[in-house]
C-alpha cells in the first residue's frame, strides 16, 4: 500500500493540510483539490488509487463529484461530511461511496479508513475472474455477465450490489448471515443489517428480469446463500 496516491478534495485548506500531514507520513502520496472540477480534472490526469471527497465542497459538491465518477470509474472514493442531511444520504452508501467519515474526526482515523478500503479494494481484484453457473465476476474491472446462450450480457449493479455478490460467488452455497455479509462487503459503515436485505432484493430482481431466476435464497433465521446446492 506504500506509495499509493490519495486525491485530497476539500475546500478548507486547514484539514487539508492536517489530513495530508499524516498520510505522508504514511507512506501515501498525496494530491489536493479545493474544489469539484478541479478534483475532476486531477483524478482524470492522475489516476489516483483513493478519493477523500468532502461533501461540501465549491463548482460541484462532493455528490455530483462522486455520480460523474461513478459513470466511468470505480476508483474508491470516502466521503467526508458533517451534516445530518449528508449522513442520510450516505448511510446505505447507495450513492457508489465505498465508505463516509463524519466532522470533526481524528486524522488517524481518516488514514485508517482509508487503509482499510484499499486493502478490501485490492484484495477484490486479487481474484481476475469468478464464475458461477451463468454468472461471470470481473474483479479487475468491477463489471458483471451473464451468459444467455453464448452471449455475455452485462448486468448492472451498483457497488455495493457488486460487493454483496462478488463475495458470495467466491462461495455460492455457503450460507451468509446479514451481519456478515455487511461486515465483508461495507464493514466501516454504519449502515443497518436490514440494509442487506435491500441490496439482496435489488440484486434478485435484476438478474430475474433478465430470465436468471434462483439466486439469493433466503435461508430462514440465518441469512442468505447465493444458490441452493444442487
């Protein structure tokens, strides 16, 4: 993880500075945006391996930051924000951010966060392929297909629904509780248990509508399986 690039987006030079202070220190390189179009234009440049965004920020706010990357990125990205309005919004990380940190904070903790979702990050890519019955995982690319008679049809998720069944494929039988599956695929997010059930319904729903029928049972009192033994 030595010499990994972490893009800095926040418009209050003090904590930014703090923040670049102990990463450097850290070993990580680091780059600063103040603004939302200025983050853009350094992540499309420099290729950064992680995104600090702070969701207040000037041009574009840190939400419009994270939907343009989201279209052609999948570069992890924190969000940083000290508003109730904010931490709603992020609390099911719906939105594509791998995790949120909330004002004021201790700059160890950034850094650790940040430590903790590139090690998850590259340990997903560790693996280039995954397949499963009609399902095919690209860890490298962070893309999902399904195999309907020859041809491989895309399937699109967001990120935490790829997370949920990136994990699962890796043991498809296995029968996984919420309270694992959150720790595995969001394990620094506040987000509720019951979140799960959302991303698994949404997950169900689009692979039936594409005629893939039979993933994700539920089993009763414990939690999910990606599917039955058969």
């Amino acid at each position: 993880m030595d010499n990994n690039l972490v893009l800095i987006v926040e418009d209050e030079p003090a904590i930014a500075k703090i923040i670049e202070g102990y990463l450097l220190r850290d070993g990580f390189r680091t780059v600063q945006a103040a603004d939302g179009e200025t983050a853009l234009q350094h992540h499309a440049l420099l290729k950064p391996d992680i995104v600090l965004l702070d969701a207040r920020i000037p041009r574009i706010d840190g939400f419009g930051v994270l939907a343009r990357l989201r279209q052609t990125s999948s570069t992890p990205v924190i969000m940083v924000t000290a508003l109730a309005d904010d931490i709603d919004r992020l609390s099911g990380l719906h939105l594509g951010a791998d995790d949120y940190i909330v004002k004021p904070f201790n700059p160890q903790e950034v850094v650790a966060r940040v430590k903790a979702v590139l090690r998850r990050v590259l340990g997903e890519r560790q693996d280039a392929i995954r397949r499963f019955r009609t399902i095919e995982v690209d860890f490298g690319s962070y893309a999902v297909f399904i195999d309907r008679g020859g041809q491989r049809v895309p399937l699109s998720l967001t990120l935490s629904e790829f997370r949920i069944l990136a994990h699962m494929i890796r043991h498809p039988t296995q029968v996984f509780g919420r309270a694992d599956i959150l720790d595995a695929c969001l394990p620094e997010s506040d987000a509720l248990v019951r979140t799960v059930d959302t991303h698994i319904s949404n997950l169900r729903r689009k692979l039936e509508e594409i005629g893939e029928t039979g993933f994700f049972p539920a089993v009763r009192g414990v939690g999910y399986r990606l599917s039955d033994p058969q």
